[in-house]
C-alpha cells in the first residue's frame, strides 16, 4: 500500500479547534502514521494525523500557488 502523504510534495493541512478553522501548507519531509513531519515558513512541524483536531489533508499541485485556500475553491 502506498504512503499516505509522499514525501517531497506540498499538502495543506486543515484543523478546527474551539469553532476556529485554520490551515498549514508546508512540504512533507517525513511521514510515520499518525505523524507527517512538514517545513513551512522555515519552521519544520510535526502534525498528528490522529489528533481530533485534524479535518483533512489537500496535496497541491506544483503548478498551483500555495496562498491559503479552502478545499472549496
């Protein structure tokens, strides 16, 4: 079975936490489930894929710009 996330290509990450929705793109450096270990803004993260919090991932394009953007547009 394929990974997950692929290492290398840029995912933004969706979470809600308190009615509060907010997102991270970064490009994914490692993936070990439930974890994704991403940089972004020159900070590396790590993201609990299990966590409640967590809503869902998008992979983006290469072509496409990574601006915040809800699944929706």
């Amino acid at each position: 079975m394929a990974a997950l996330f692929e290492e290398g290509r840029t995912y933004t990450f969706f979470f809600t936490r308190g009615g509060e929705d907010f997102s991270i793109t970064g490009e994914v450096l490692l993936y070990e489930a439930p974890l994704v270990k991403i940089e972004t803004e020159g900070l590396v993260r790590v993201i609990n894929c299990s966590s409640s919090y967590f809503v869902e991932a998008v992979a983006r394009r290469e072509d496409e710009d990574t601006e915040k953007k809800s699944p929706a547009e």
